[in-house]
C-alpha cells in the first residue's frame, strides 16, 4: 500500500523544491502544503516537529525535518 505523503514547504526554500523534485524522480505521489499562506498547517507541524524549519515531509505517521535524501529512502523504502 502506498504510503501518505506532505510535503509542508514555502515558495522561497531551495531545500523544498530539492525535495519535491526527488519524490518526483523517484515516482513517489506527495501533495504540497504551503505553510507560508496555511498558519493551521504551520502550526501543526511546528508542533508535531518542535522544529521551525521547512521542508517538513510527513510520510504517514513519521517526519523528516529539512531534506533528507537518505532517512527519506529509508522511510520511503526506495531501492537504489
């Protein structure tokens, strides 16, 4: 079954579209929050995460803070 994934970014982060353009490469489905205009959406993950940083890549249950390539294959299990 195919995991969840959100990608919470902002317009202006060269580390979220990093991240989005390797979820793409690697065929992985993800819908996109923008936590600059969605304050609900930012306040969540700042709760969750404890962390102020973007991107933040929620896959199912679990987050990756910043753009991990390797936890995110990890979570993801992508194959080399």
């Amino acid at each position: 079954m195919a995991k969840k994934v959100t990608v919470y970014s902002t317009p202006t982060c060269p580390y979220c579209e990093m991240a989005k353009d390797f979820l793409k490469e690697k065929g992985i489905k993800f819908e996109v929050v923008n936590v600059a205009e969605d304050q609900a959406a930012a306040k969540k993950i700042i709760d969750e995460t404890k962390q102020m940083n973007v991107p933040v890549i929620q896959i199912d249950d679990d987050y990756v803070v910043g753009f991990d390539e390797e936890q995110l294959t990890q979570l993801l299990d992508i194959k080399p």
